[in-house]
C-alpha cells in the first residue's frame, strides 16, 4: 500500500535511469502512487550523470546494465562518489535483472541504498522506499551539518552514533570517516576505519586505513595495506586508485602507470579512471 505524499513535506524529486521505455513508465507511474512529486527520465548514463551535476534528487533509481551502449549503472555510481556529486542524502536504488554475489557485494561498498531486483510489486518498492527514507531521517542531524558546512559538527555526531551503536551506524562511520580525511584528521579518520574492521571487517574501511596512512605520510605503510587488500579481492578497482597515489607519492610512477591502468581495465568505461 502507498504511503502518500504528506502535504506538510516538500516536493519529493526522483530520477530514473534506465534504457527501456516501458520499464521507466512503469517506475513512473509507481513514484507517483507512492508520493513522489517531480520524475526526471534518462534513457543514457551521460545524460543522467549531466543532470546529477545540477539537481540534487531524493531518490535515484538506475538501471545495472545499459546493453546498446555498454555502460553500467555501478559504473555511474562510482564516478559519481568519486566526483562528489552524489550528496549523502540522496538516495540512490540499482534496479537489475541479475543479482550476482559479486555484484551485490560491489554495489554494497559503493554508496548504494538499496538494490531492487526485477520484477518487483508496488509494495516491495514502497517498504524499500520507505525504510531508505527512515535512514535519512535518522541522520538528518549529519545531512544538516554537513549540508551548512559545519564538517566539525557532522563528523562528531558519526563518531557519536557510531560508538553508541545507534541506528545505521555503520553507515554513519562510513560518512564520519570521509569527513575526518577532509578535515585533515588523519589519526582520528585510521582509529574509526579500523574500529569498523574490528566490529565488520568491511573492504572500505580497509582501504580508509590506506588513504589515512598515505595523508599522514605513511605512503609504504599505505602499499602494505593495499596489497593485502588486492590480495583478498584482485578486482577491487579502488584499491588500485589509492595504490597508484601510493606509488606516485613515493616516485615510483613506472609502477602507477601499470596500477592505474589495471583500474581502468577492471572498469573499461569509468571515464574518471580512463
């Protein structure tokens, strides 16, 4: 059953990316029973990615796999993150066919709210929905913070719900942990990614350390933590990247070169990479 649009709240924006003509009518015609005010289409990755430069959307529903054109939603995601245009509020759904481990496991490490495999009722998108949107407004008081470029306030408040284990912790360490880099707290940002790895041993908070060592100049340390990381899963694409600032930090740019290059063949149409 829909939950409705509550006419105390704003206007509620999505944006559905997906190749199919009729799959994008059927989503659409489901965001407005469930309350959502303003749809944006996208049939191509590029023209979504030229949208997200401009609009903030509350919700982002793409596609996994772009056949004609060979692009992938994940991929979009990724350049997304790494270009920081994707605020944390926003929250953004893979909609696939195919739901691989290996593709679940990914999409788990790259920002991703939620991943709906088709096809799926009204119902099951609205519970999704929903419990997506609880999250925001559980770290409402983060989003806020961040969103007044209080980044002091903000990263306090992740460390705070983190330590007290209070609802989508781990999603709040993950936000805390960016924002001490920023601030330059180097220390403070390794402490949290390695009390995540102590409480879930989480591929991303592994290759925080990593970023952590190499902004306090610890760029040997840093290869160390990032062979291992490979080591464990050879087609973690973003372990490369910080490998490859590693080595660049240290004069080795032969080795970046090889490094590098090897993301981009992990990631062929990442146009960040390339």
């Amino acid at each position: 059953m829909a939950t409705g649009k509550d006419p105390d709240t704003p206007d509620i924006q999505a944006l559905i990316i997906d190749s199919n003509a009729t799959s994008r009518s059927i989503l659409v015609g489901q965001l407005r029973e469930y309350g959502v005010t303003k749809i944006v289409q996208c049939s191509r990755v590029r023209d979504a990615r030229a949208r997200l430069e401009h609009t903030v959307f509350d919700y982002v529903l793409c596609d996994q796999f772009f056949s004609e054109s060979g692009d992938s939603g994940q991929t979009l995601l990724d350049d997304l993150r790494r270009a920081q245009l994707l605020p944390f509020s926003t929250v953004f759904f893979m909609v696939t066919a195919e739901a691989s481990y290996a593709a679940v496991a990914e999409a788990a490490e790259s920002a991703l709210d939620g991943y709906l495999l088709k096809p799926f009722t009204p119902s099951a998108l609205f519970e999704r929905l929903s419990l997506a949107r609880l999250r925001k407004i559980h770290l409402k008081p983060i989003f806020d913070a961040i969103e007044q470029e209080d980044f002091e306030l903000a990263s306090s408040l992740c460390v705070e719900r983190f330590e007290a284990r209070k609802p989508y912790w781990l999603y709040a360490a993950r936000i805390g942990t960016e924002l001490l880099l920023r601030l330059g707290r180097h220390d403070e940002s390794r402490t949290l990614f390695e009390a995540v790895i102590a409480a879930r041993a989480l591929p991303w908070a592994k290759l925080g350390v990593a970023r952590a060592q190499i902004e306090s100049g610890q760029a040997t340390r840093a290869i160390t933590t990032l062979q291992g990381l490979i080591g464990e899963d050879a087609s973690f694409a973003d372990a490369y990247d910080v490998l490859g600032r590693a080595q660049v930090e240290l004069g080795n740019f032969t080795e970046a070169i090889e490094t590098y290059r090897t993301a981009s063949a992990l990631t062929p149409d990442s146009v960040v990479r390339l």
